[in-house]
C-alpha cells in the first residue's frame, strides 16, 4: 500500500538531480523506481512510471538508457506472454526516435516479432523487422547486426516476398564472412562498439546461415549456378570440411548443380575446378559424373538416368534437403545440350534428321532445344527449314571475311617463296654436282 508514496518521494528526488544534471545520482533513481514496481509485481505502474520519466522534462540520455536496459532485464521474468508484450510496447515507445537507445530498439523488436511468429502472424513479425535499418547502427556489433538482417530475410522469405528477401540481402556484403570472427571493440565517431550479446552465433555460423537462405531464395527462381556457388562457400568454410558428414552432402549438391546449370564460361569454370578437388576420389560416381559433361561425347540419357537413378533420388534423405522440382526435367534438358554442343564440334553442317537421330529425339524436340540454346546464345547455328540442314558455322562480317583473305594469300605466297627457294637450291646442288 506504501508503493505510491514511495515512488513519489522517489521522484521529487529524481526532480533534484535531474535539474542538477547529476548523471549518477539521476540513473539510480530510476532504476530504482523501475526495481520497486518489478519488486511489488506492479507490471501497470512499471509501464505507467517507463513513459513519465522518459516525458520528463530535460531528462537525461544516460538516465533514459539505464532505464529501459534495467526493465529489459524482467521480459524474461513476465507473469504471462500478454504482460511481455505490453511492456515491450511501452520500451519500443520510449525508445522510438532515440539514437542513444537504438540497439535496445532493435532487440526489443526483434522479441516481438518472434512472438508474433510463435502466433503465426509471419506478415506481422516481417514487417515489424522492416522498421529497423541496422545497417546504420554505428555502435552494433557486426555479428548482430548480421544476425538481424539475416533474421529479416528468413521472415520475408516465408511470407514469399522475394523481392524485399533479395533487397536485404544485398545489405550484407560477402567479403565480411573472410575476415576474422574475433571482432575488437572500436570506436566510430563517439560509440564504442558493443560487444554482442551470448545467444548471437559467430561469424563463422552466420556465414552458413547467409548461403542457406540465399539458397531459399535462388531455389525459387531455379537459378541453379547461384545455388551451386552457395554450397560452394559452404563448403569451403574450415569446419564444414573437417566433417565428412557436412562436406560429403555440400560436395554432392555442388555437383549436381554443377550439371543442372545452363552451360557458360562460369559453369565452364567451375566444373573444371570442382573435378580438380582432391575429395572427390571418396565420391567416384560424382566424378564420372562431371566428367560425363566435360568429355566431348554423346551421352545417351537412358543409360545416364539409369546409372545415377539412385544417387538422384538419395539427396532427398541428405542433409540440405531434395533437389528443386523442376530438377529431374532440367537435368534432361541439360545432357540434350551437352550432346548437341558435341555435335556442333564435329560438325559445320547437318540434317535436322540426322541430328535427331543422334540425340535419340524426336525431330520436333530436337528443333526446340537447338532454338533455345541459339537465343540464349549458348550455340552460334542457323536452321534452314525447308532444306533441314542446319549449319554451326559463325556468322562473319565483311572486314573479318576480307581479313582472313589477306592471311590465307599471305601464307599462300609465304609457301610459293618457301617452294621457290627450295626449287632452286636443288637446283643449283644438281648443277654442281653435274659439272664435277
């Protein structure tokens, strides 16, 4: 019964030092009030007494920031969820439009929107992250500051909002996963970095977490090189491959991948790379696998499908998850084009009917798959139609036309002069030896 008179008597003390600018004495006051009202299970009076000492007039910043850091310290302590809410609301108030308690903002939000997520409003708990730019916190750690934006893409990416997922994304910069996790504290201006609280995971398991979202995102629009780099950078990471049962799974994603992108110089690149990793001798089949795509041969994709049928359909079960729907129809696509380019490295002219029949497809398929790799500019072909032949040949201008002329006759008259010379030393051998 004695809770408000002690609290009044509390603050005509907090008035005096307050308008004495006495920082220390001003911060015990207030949190002592904030204790009292936590102390008498008085959650009311704490959200009441919160919101009159921030109004105050003149208030302190450190003692605002005492503050709201003490009555954080009792979310955990809350008699029921509602009671946490409401109090999380009353801090996320005080603290709005207050640079020196932005940090204590971000978390308070971030609680809220996990409890809003545990409700099942995952659009809520989204846009409430929104809010926050923690990109511009200069006095954040940078592994929370990583954790927060990662947090807001996994909620953007399961409300299906790609677009913002990827906007978010580009905030964090790749590069920060090399350097040392160990982060010093620094000064920015007048902030001192803070240290980053116990439950924020290292840099290290941040880096996996980025490339496992990414890997959400890139699964949606099937773009199967990025998803490839992704497992790429996870697996390069030192404790992924001390572990056989993390590198194992990362290794056989990348190949797979590696064969379902569409073929360019990257891809190109990255095969050639991924076949010159020593781990592949522990998966044989994978290496034959990436060599069936480098060697330039026809495949034929009953036997291929037949060969790697169960590996295929093991990945399921594995760490990382299945493959993407569309994964089984594009990896046919994938060994149609690998044996169309062979083709076109053998060949400057063909039928339409004899390339089908190489393929083993009908002539209808064939004609389209060579049409689209032609406008994705993955082959250089003309098609003529009515005849059915189709030429690989490059399609020149005048001046490289006319450019090639002037070499062919420079080698031509370099080989007349060779010939000439060498005519007329044999020549002259049989004159001398027909006048000894």
């Amino acid at each position: 019964g004695k809770l408000n008179a002690a609290i009044e008597s509390l603050l005509n003390l907090e008035k005096g030092m307050r308008l004495a600018a006495d920082v220390p004495g001003t911060r015990k006051v207030v949190v002592a009030i904030v204790e009292l009202c936590f102390e008498t299970n008085s959650w009311k009076t704490l959200n009441d007494q919160i919101m009159l000492l921030s109004k105050r007039r003149g208030q302190l910043k450190q003692a605002v920031t005492s503050m709201v850091q003490q009555a954080m310290q009792y979310l955990d302590k809350a008699p029921d969820q509602e009671t946490e809410v409401e109090l999380i609301k009353t801090l996320n108030l005080v603290c709005a439009g207050k640079i020196y308690v932005e940090i204590e903002r971000a978390r308070l939000i971030r609680r809220l929107a996990t409890i809003k997520e545990g409700q099942g409003l995952i659009a809520e708990a989204a846009e409430l992250m929104q809010e926050v730019a923690v990109e511009t916190f200069g006095a954040m750690a940078k592994t929370e500051k990583i954790a927060f934006i990662l947090e807001q893409i996994r909620l953007c990416l399961a409300k299906h909002d790609y677009m913002r997922a990827q906007i978010l994304s580009r905030k964090i910069n790749p590069r920060v996963f090399v350097a040392d996790s160990k982060e010093k504290k620094k000064k920015e201006g007048d902030n001192i970095v803070e240290e980053a609280p116990a439950d924020v995971p290292s840099l290290l398991q941040l880096k996996r977490m980025y490339y496992e979202l990414m890997i959400t995102f890139y699964s949606h629009s099937n773009d199967y090189l990025e998803i490839c780099r992704c497992y790429q950078n996870i697996y390069d990471t030192p404790s992924v491959k001390e572990n056989p049962s993390d590198w194992m799974p990362a290794l056989r994603k990348i190949c797979w991948y590696l064969v379902l992108s569409p073929h360019d110089s990257m891809q190109s690149s990255l095969l050639h790379a991924t076949l010159e990793d020593k781990k592949l001798t522990d998966l044989p089949q994978f290496r034959s696998l990436l060599e069936s795509f480098v060697t330039m041969e026809v495949v034929s994709w009953d036997q291929f499908w037949t060969t790697y049928k169960s590996e295929f359909e093991l990945e399921a079960t594995l760490p990382g998850g299945k493959l993407v729907d569309k994964a089984l129809e594009d990896l046919r696509r994938r060994v149609i084009e690998h044996n169309i380019l062979v083709v076109s490295k053998y060949y400057a002219r063909i039928t339409l009917t004899r390339l089908s029949q190489l393929l083993c497809l009908p002539l209808e398929e064939t004609e389209t798959c060579l049409s689209e790799m032609v406008v994705s500019k993955a082959l250089v072909a003309k098609v003529d139609r009515p005849a059915g032949i189709i030429s690989f040949q490059m399609n020149r201008e005048g001046n490289d036309v006319l450019n090639s002329w002037a070499i062919n006759i420079e080698k031509l008259l370099d080989s007349v002069e060779k010939s000439c010379h060498k005519i007329h030393k044999e020549t002259m051998v049989h004159k001398v030896s027909l006048k000894a």
